[in-house]
C-alpha cells in the first residue's frame, strides 16, 4: 500500500485536475436533471427525472469523496509513511561456491570495460540559501533519531520532502514533509533505529506550485546504531 499512496500523492496535480472535470460534468448532468423534473407533467416522465437526477447526485457525490480522499492521502498519509521499508542489502556468503567462472579472456573484456554505476558522492545538487542540508552533513556518522537542519525557500514554494536511500538502491522512501519553507532551520526529524548500519544517501527535495521538483539536494551518511 505504501507504493501506492507515494504515487498517489505524486500524481496529485493532474488527480486533481481530472477530479475537477469529472465534478464538472456530474454537476451538470445533476443540473439538467433537476430542471427536467421541475419542468415534467407526467408522473411516468417525472419518474425518470427523478432517477436520473438521482443517479447524477450520487455521482457528484462520489467525485468529491475521491477528491477529499486525494487530498488526504497526500498531505497526511504519503509523508508519514516510515522509511523502514527499503530493503536491506543482502549479506555476501563467503562460502558460496560460484556458479560459473569467466574465462581469462572474458576477464580481461570485463577490466578493461567497468561498470560504473552513476550516484552522487559527497553533496550535490544543493544551493546555499535556496535548497540546503546543513546538518547531518556529509560523509558523517548518524544514529538514533537525527535532528535535520537546512534551508527549503524557493520562488513559487510548495512543500518539501526528505528521503532516504541505501546506496546502490534506487528507490527512495519519503521520511516526512512540510508545506512551510524554511531558511536556516530545522527541516524536521529522521528516525534511524529501523535501519540497517550502511552506507545512505539522503536528499532534500522541493516542488513547485506547478507540480515541478527541483533538483534535489543530496548527501551521503552512514548509519552507524548500536
């Protein structure tokens, strides 16, 4: 369910936008109804309006529950979703026999061409006074529940969020967001205990009121719990 929610609040723009228009035509078929029963003689034509205008209420209805269940998911439940799900990276086992060998040929092929694999190292993406993680800062030790400080004001600001990812991992889990900016002060709390020690990457992200993210400030930490 955690995937789900995270892409429901990250479509939430153009959920909101199809909402709208399906509100759009709902309350315009409600409307339509209505006035062909107050306009109706007959009881059997009176019948069917009545129906009909019955059948458009409970879609109106319907259209703004979703809406409101939208706007729920997406500013209290996505960023409350705890960053204990990533995976951990599995433990290497050393007396494993290999099930192949390369040959020597294959072997060089394979150091003279290394993969190289393309993730931020140290602190990229961050601009002093606009997108900014302070503290922790890079390369150091966290345990416990760590205090994050920094800066999150930009022209057009929406809200932002702070993630984390195990390096060498792809997916980023959403630790928690705010829809205030903030300049030189805490950005909020991130609870360590439910992760495995390692190496991490973790980033400040920033949306627009268009629905556009900024590139994200991005440092590396390691997680060192008892």
């Amino acid at each position: 369910m955690g995937s789900l929610y995270r892409t429901l609040a990250s479509y939430e723009p153009l959920i909101y936008i199809a909402l709208a228009i399906g509100a759009m035509f709902a309350f315009r078929r409600m409307w339509r109804a209505w006035r062909e029963w107050r306009n109706s003689v007959y009881g059997l034509e009176r019948e069917f309006a009545l129906r009909r205008l019955g059948q458009a209420t409970a879609t109106a209805f319907l259209v703004l529950a979703l809406l409101f269940a939208e706007f729920f998911i997406a500013t209290f439940v996505a960023p409350a979703l705890p960053a204990s799900d990533i995976l951990a990276t599995p433990t290497l086992d050393l007396l494993l026999t290999p099930a192949g060998t390369l040959s020597p040929a294959e072997s060089t092929q394979a150091a003279l061409s290394p993969v190289t694999q393309e993730v931020p190292s140290g602190m990229s993406g961050c601009v002093p006074d606009e997108i900014m993680i302070t503290s922790p800062q890079s390369g150091t030790d966290v345990s416990g529940t760590v205090q994050i400080t920094g800066t999150a004001s930009v022209p057009n600001f929406a809200f932002y969020k702070y993630e984390v990812a195990r390096q060498g991992v792809q997916e980023w889990a959403t630790i928690s967001a705010n829809r205030e900016p903030r300049q030189n002060e805490e950005l909020g709390e991130w609870n360590t205990a439910s992760l495995t020690n390692g190496d991490y990457f973790l980033r400040l992200v920033i949306t627009d009121n268009a629905g556009a993210s900024l590139e994200p400030c991005v440092i590396s930490v390691r997680v060192a719990n008892q």
